[in-house]
C-alpha cells in the first residue's frame, strides 16, 4: 500500500486513533514510519461546525450532505469522512 500512498495526505475524523493504529501496525513489523501528512476532520469539525449538538462521524457527516447509514463500516465511514473533507478542509 505504501508505493499507492507515498506523498498524499491521509484523513481521519478521529486522527490521533488513526494514526495511532498506523504507526502501532509499523512498529509490530518493524518497518519506518514514513510520518504521512495526517488530517484530521473532527478538529477541523470541531472548529467550523461549532454549531452542532455534537461532532460524532454521523453528525458531522450529515451536516456536511453524506447520509451515514452503517456507521462502524469501514468503507461506509471512509466516504463519510471523505464527504466530510471536501468540504471543510
């Protein structure tokens, strides 16, 4: 995976879990981590959506126009977090 995503930026809605996770993998394989540029749209919600009642995925998601229906799907939050990018990072 490492040569598809060498010098794009990676985004999470819960960035110091993610990234955690990631360089939790990189070090049980003893492997460099290669400090990927990481975003993080929950802070990024945090700060623009001050508004909302609460800055969960779904909330966040909704607001942002992305219906999440199966929360805890990893796809289905994949595209939740990236609706939830391309419009407010």
């Amino acid at each position: 995976v490492e040569p598809l995503i060498a010098g794009l930026p990676l985004v999470a809605h819960n960035k110091p879990f993610d990234e955690g996770c990631l360089k939790a993998v990189f070090r049980m394989y003893r492997m460099d981590y290669p400090d990927y540029p990481f975003f993080c749209t929950l802070q990024a919600a945090r700060r623009q959506l001050r508004h909302l009642s609460d800055h969960r995925l779904p909330t966040v998601a909704e607001c942002c126009g992305y219906r999440l229906d199966e929360h805890h799907h990893a796809l289905a939050d994949a595209e939740a977090c990236a609706a939830i990018a391309l419009t407010i990072l």
